[in-house]
C-alpha cells in the first residue's frame, strides 16, 4: 500500500496512512493498493464516502476493461502486462481505478510491469492530476504490450517463410501457441480500446483536452493492436490448414512410393512363388542357366514396371 502527493509543483511519497488522510489545496492524492494485502481490503470497505457501487468493483477478483462515469467520478479498469507474463497464466494484470477531482485510488492483485515507470512520472512532477495519472498508466501499458504483439506477428512471418522445412508436429504447437496468446490478448485490448475512448470522450472535471487528447492516441494505439492480434489469429488458422495439408501431401507421397514398391514386387513375388513349387514339371529346372534367367527376366520385368509408373508421372511427381 503506497500513498503519493503531487501539491504546490511537488511530487512526493507518503506513509499510506498520512496519505489516506484529507489535504487541503492538495492536486492530487494517490493511494494504490495491493489486493491480496487484507489490510487494503478492510480500508476500502471502510471508505463510506465512496459508493458501494465503486467499492465493490475496487474488490472484484475478476475484471473486464470498463470506464464508467458515477457522481463526478469514474470507475475504470485496464489491463497490462504484469512483470513476469512468462511465469503467469494469465500474462495480463488486471488494474482498477476509482478517479475523482485531486485523488485516484487504484488496486491491483499482481505486480504490473508498468507501475515504477508510472511512479517515476509523478515523484517527477510530471503527473498533476488523476487525468494524467490514468493517462501514464494508458500510455505505458499500451507500450509495454505493443512489443508482444509485434513478436507474435514476427513469428508467424517466420513460420511462413520456412514453411517446407519446419517439423510439422513442433511448428503447429508453436502456431497454437501463438494463436492461443494472440486469443488471450485480443479478449482484453478490444474492450480497452473502448473504454479508453469512452472515458476521451466524458466530460469530467479533472479531464482536461490535453488528456482526453492522450487517451485517444493510446486508444488508437489499443485499435491498432486488436487490429494485429486478429490478422495475427486468422493467420495462424491459415498457417495451420497448410501444416495439416503439408502433412496429408507427404503421408500421400510416402504410401504411394509404398504402393509403387510393393506393385514392382507384386509380379516378382508371382513368378518366383510359381517357380518356386515342389512339384515335377517346372520348365528348365535341370539347366545350369535357369536361375540366372530367371534373374534376369524378374530385372527386365521389373524395370518394365518401373518405367511405366515413371510414364504415368507417379514417380516424378512423389
């Protein structure tokens, strides 16, 4: 729990309890909150003065990106990438917001990549307001996600452009992997993008147009990435049809070069079945030639074969 003060051009942090306590003429107050801290918890449901409404979604486990505007305040949540996405189910943190004119309390259950970069912002002067605060957290999201997008897009390009020589088995479960991540990402940042552009577009008090200017260009950010998680997704579907078919074509190509062995044999296994009874009668069967004739007509037979499944272009188009 950390509580921050930006008033008379001076950012600074406070212990949360002072932080929490009213100031006068004070810009801005902002306490965040980690939620699995019970403490934080029991303050949130000690602050009467804020709605229920707004309570209530401070707490909820589950969130889906929102703004929405509630007696001259707004509920927001966002999402973002937290600091280890690799080792997380879920890469995307989920952050809530309760904004109003001089003080913004937000709450989070996992560490957000983005959060120092946040706080450097506003020790440094450069957040005065809770228009700028959500502001920074919209920006530094968007740009913390923008490169994981981009990777995802990379490597499908390089799936593409080695398509013949990947192993079929290892690249669909690097396509999946990709389309299931590109899935993941898409559910959140499109309804961010609309949130974003609900909130540019509210009239508040504490948004002035140099933000709602700000919330645009990170909700036209936001687009851009929906935009490229869904190309990226319907790539990956495609990718995926030609690895299946790339399969179906060699499995096709291995039973017919099966098929064209065992017909060149099919005859060979004749003659030499005939010939090779125990019975009186086989022509030739006392001449010193007889086994290398036989030989030789099984080769003439079998090159004969041959050449005809090569005129039938089975073998050149294996």
């Amino acid at each position: 729990m950390r509580a921050f003060l930006y008033r008379d051009t001076k950012a600074t942090e406070l212990p949360f309890a002072q932080g929490a306590a009213p100031f006068d003429k004070a810009n801005l107050v902002w306490l965040h909150l980690d939620g699995q801290m019970e403490e934080a918890r029991d303050w949130i449901d000690g602050q009467t003065e804020i709605p229920s409404i707004v309570r209530n979604a401070l707490r909820a486990s589950e969130t889906r990106p929102r703004s929405d505007i509630l007696d001259g305040g707004s509920i927001i949540n966002l999402r973002g990438l937290g600091e280890k996405p690799e080792e997380a189910a879920d890469p995307l943190v989920s952050i809530r917001f309760w904004a109003e004119k001089g003080r913004v309390i937000s709450l989070s259950y996992r560490p957000l990549e983005g959060l120092n970069d946040v706080i450097d912002l506003f020790v440094g002067g450069l957040i005065k307001d809770p228009g700028d605060l959500i502001t920074a957290f919209a920006t530094e999201m968007s740009k913390g996600l923008d490169p994981k997008v981009a990777a995802l897009g990379d490597g499908l390009d390089d799936i593409e452009a080695r398509i013949e020589e990947n192993n079929a088995r290892s690249t669909r479960r690097r396509v999946s992997k990709i389309r299931a991540q590109a899935i993941g990402y898409r559910r959140f940042v499109a309804p961010q993008r609309e949130a974003l552009e609900r909130l540019a577009a509210a009239r508040c008090s504490w948004l002035d147009e140099e933000d709602q200017s700000h919330l645009r260009e990170a909700s036209d950010r936001y687009a851009r990435m929906a935009e490229e998680l869904e190309a990226v997704r319907e790539r990956a579907a495609v990718v995926h049809d030609e690895l299946t078919d790339l399969r179906t074509e060699r499995m096709d190509a291995r039973a017919l070069l099966i098929s064209i062995v065992a017909l060149i044999f099919l005859p060979l296994t004749f003659i030499t079945g005939l010939l090779g009874m125990n019975v009186k009668g086989i022509p030739y069967a006392d001449e010193s030639w007889a086994f290398w004739g036989v030989v030789a007509l099984c080769a003439v037979l079998g090159i004969a074969v041959l050449a005809y499944f090569i005129r039938l272009r089975w073998v050149r188009d294996r």
